[in-house]
C-alpha cells in the first residue's frame, strides 16, 4: 500500500498486488483483481470517517480528508 500525493490537500491510497505473483497472471485477470482491490479498500475507507472523492469504479480511491466537505 502506498500513499501518493495529489496536489496540496489529496492523497491517492494505492493497494497493488505483488508483482512477483503479478507477473505470473494473465494481463486481463491482473487488471480485474486491482480493480476490485481498489473497490474494497474504497469500501473500508468510505465505512469510517473518510472523506473519499467520486471517481470510477476499479480506480484506487482519493482520500481528501476525515470528514466530509460539510463539517
């Protein structure tokens, strides 16, 4: 997992597979499995108080705080 800075007050939260195992996957099912980790790990952070930007389903998830833009 690594946090990647997006712009001033943005972090991407990246969840990536092992790519040692990755290597060994073909490229579609490779593709399919991050997409549905970033689905999960958007789902865990969306259950507690953070405050997660709208972007498309599969895409690692843009936390830009903890708490929503009204409090």
């Amino acid at each position: 997992m690594a946090l990647v800075p997006e712009g001033r007050r943005a972090l991407r939260l990246v969840w990536q597979q092992d790519p040692a195992a990755a290597r060994h996957l073909p490229v579609g099912l490779c593709d399919a499995q991050q997409a549905a980790m970033n689905q999960a790990l958007r789902t865990i952070l969306s259950a507690h108080p953070f405050w997660i930007a709208d972007g498309p389903l599969g895409e690692a998830p843009l936390v830009l705080g903890l708490t929503g833009p009204d409090g």
